[in-house]
C-alpha cells in the first residue's frame, strides 16, 4: 500500500528552527576534547573500581536484567539493598529507585497532586517537571519567579488548597543557583510538602557531598521529598527519590512511571550503589578538588555559585554557537544552551573534579576578560 502521509509539517517547523539557529542534533564528539559539557561532576565514569566491583557482584546473582516492573516482580535485593542504603544515609525513612530522573519528577507530580492540591513550583524547574504539570489543571499550578521566596510566600498566602505541594531544585541545572535556605522554613509555615530536586547537587554541595540538605543542615521531615538521579556525580544511570513511609506506598500505589515501567537496570542501580560508597569514602579528597575549582571559577567570572556549574551568558543563539565553536577547535567542549531550554542563550561550563587547574586555567583564556 502506498503512503502518501505528507511530512510538509514537521519539515516547516524543522526548517523554523534551523532558521532561528535552534536546531539540535545528536553528535559522537572525540574522547581527546576535554570535557567541560557533562554532569560528571567526579570523573566517576572514568574511575574503574566501582565498575569492575559491579560487574564481579551482578554475577553472583545469575540475573543480569530485571524483567519486569518492580509491582510484578521486577523489584530484586539488588534494589532493596541500594535503597535501604539510600535511606539510611540522607536519614529519611524510605527510598524508591525509579528508572530515571526524568520518570521521578513525572511521577512525583502527576501522583502527588490530587484533586483540590495546589502545586508551587521554581519557574527554573527542570523540563520533566514542567511536563508533569500539563497533566494537572491549570489552576492547581502556580509558577514562582526563580529563587524569589517573596513571590513564592505570597502564592501560598493567596491559596486555598487542600494540600500545597512546593518542587524547587537544589542546584538549578543551567544557572547553577542553589536554592535559598528559606525556603525549608515557608514549607513548615504554611504545612506544604517540599520537593527538592537534587539532580545537581548531590556529590557537589555540603560536607558530605550529599547536597542541599546537607548543605544547609536540615534533618529531613515527614514533609520532605529528596530526589536524586544517577546519571550525573554518581556516574550511572536511573534516579531515586526519598521521602516517608506514606509517600512511598503512596507511590509505589499511584505513580505510573514506577507502576507501568520495567524495574531500574540491574546494572545501573549496583553501580550506583558502588559509586556512592567509593564518593563517600573519596570526601576528603573530592571536597577539596571540588573547593579549588569552585574558588577559580568563581573569582575569574565575578559569579558565587555553590555548586560546579558556571553559566557564561552570551548575547545571542549564533554568538553561543560560534564561541562553543572556537572553544571546541581549542580542544574542549563546552554546553551551548538556546531557548527554549533558557531564556537567555549561555554557555554552560561544568568545573570538573577530575579536569587540572592548568587545563582550566587555560580554558578561561578563551572567555574574554569582560564577561
Ligand atoms: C534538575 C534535573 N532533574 C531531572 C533530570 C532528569 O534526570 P535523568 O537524566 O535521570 O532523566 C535532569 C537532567 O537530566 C535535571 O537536570
């Protein structure tokens, strides 16, 4: 049978983009460019032990895949022990393991929010929670300005819900801004659920590396929801969110991208476990890296970020892309970010633990003096 389904659509939309210099496109970039673009915070990827560890321990279990959802019979000790670590170390009372962090902020948000609840939530959330709010009605989302507590109190002030639930990130994935402290205190005022998204600041930020509740030294609550991915400083893949008994029955129960998906990658959730115990046992050492190239960072670019990553922000799409350009012909590689992922197009660089301070001294002699 013959197709005459036209692409003319998708072409004009395509062809809008490419004119807008925005089109994306997947590259296999070469192992010789340094790598200032990824959120391998601790050169974790790189490092062999928690690898082989993995590989020699999955072994032993006979089963190299989880087959099924973790609600039919997917879930596997290697599951359990990781979460059961997870939660013994942030000191919540329980730990999910989701299959990525994307599924996680889904989940949370398509599951959390019932009818009459009210979600507040940082206008810098990440994409995969701006996409779970589509799934709510539009009046039981509220969208704060970025880390401004004053218009995120005076949203729950004017709010009548039954239930308010609060999504900030600890780190925010493209400024790099860490949240501000306050906003534990507004979730205990007004009797809100917080959901702290720790992509970025797990492995970064706090005396032991554990994030923004370290950072700030908060004990977790009943009311307090962790989310942490793999992918990133943990150098695996996949994502975990803790939180009280309650919630997690309740999600176990009610969000469908943990009921309705298969179980996270064996693989992935002990080499995640590994690569948490090797970071814990490397914080000495890894705070320290992480201090110094926080420090020159912060002072060559005038910025006080918390956290490793450090936006450069450019006038426009094809200015970032000709400065990413020219920064690549000098052998490193760089994230060129354009709307619509932010407002404004920057570079992002991330200071990695494992890249010398010569190398990063020379990288910032591409970026003019002036920024
Ligand atoms: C803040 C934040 N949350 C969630 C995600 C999604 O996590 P994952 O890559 O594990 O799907 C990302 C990025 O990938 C992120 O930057």
């Amino acid at each position: 049978m013959e197709h005459n389904f036209k692409m003319s659509f998708y072409t004009k939309e395509l062809s809008a983009i490419r004119k807008k210099g925005l089109l994306r496109e997947r590259k296999i970039y070469s192992e010789e460019l340094i790598d200032l673009a990824s959120n391998d915070y601790l050169g974790i990827s790189h490092i062999n032990e928690p690898f082989e560890y993995t590989v020699s321990q999955l072994r032993a279990y006979h089963q190299f895949s989880p087959k099924a959802s973790m609600l039919v019979n997917g879930y596997h000790q290697v599951h359990r022990d990781f979460e059961e670590y997870l939660a013994r170390v942030h000191m919540f009372q329980r730990a999910i393991t989701v299959g990525s962090g994307f599924l996680a902020n889904l989940g949370l948000i398509e599951s959390l929010i019932r009818g009459g609840d009210e979600l507040f939530m940082d206008s810098e959330y990440h994409a995969s929670g701006v996409v779970a709010t589509r799934i709510l009605k539009k009046r039981q989302v509220h969208i704060f300005q970025h880390n401004s507590m004053k218009k995120l109190r005076e949203l729950l002030q004017n709010s009548k819900a039954k239930r308010k639930i609060i999504a900030v990130e600890g780190i925010y994935s493209m400024s790099g801004d860490i949240v501000p402290k306050d906003v534990f205190d507004i979730a205990d005022e007004f009797n809100a659920i917080l959901i702290v998204d720790e992509a970025h600041s797990f492995g970064v930020l706090g005396d032991s590396l554990m994030g923004v509740f370290d950072y700030y030294n908060i004990q977790p609550q009943p009311n307090h929801i962790k989310m942490g991915t793999l992918g990133k400083a943990v150098g695996s893949y996949g994502a975990y969110i803790l939180a009280s008994d309650e919630i997690i029955s309740f999600l176990e129960n009610r969000a469908k991208p943990i009921i309705y998906s298969t179980a996270p990658s064996l693989f992935d959730t002990l080499l995640a476990h590994f690569s948490i115990e090797y970071i814990f046992e490397s914080i000495l050492h890894f705070g320290k890296d992480i201090a110094e190239r926080r420090e020159l960072f912060n002072r060559r670019l005038g910025l006080d970020k918390k956290g490793l990553i450090f936006p450069i922000q450019m006038g426009s799409s094809e200015e970032v892309i000709r400065a990413r350009d020219r920064i690549l012909r000098n052998g490193f590689l760089v994230g060129a970010i354009r709307p619509p992922t932010v407002e404004r197009p920057m570079l992002r660089v991330i200071a990695r633990r494992d890249i010398s301070l010569i190398d990063f001294k020379r990288f910032l002699e591409f970026i003019p003096e002036s920024i």
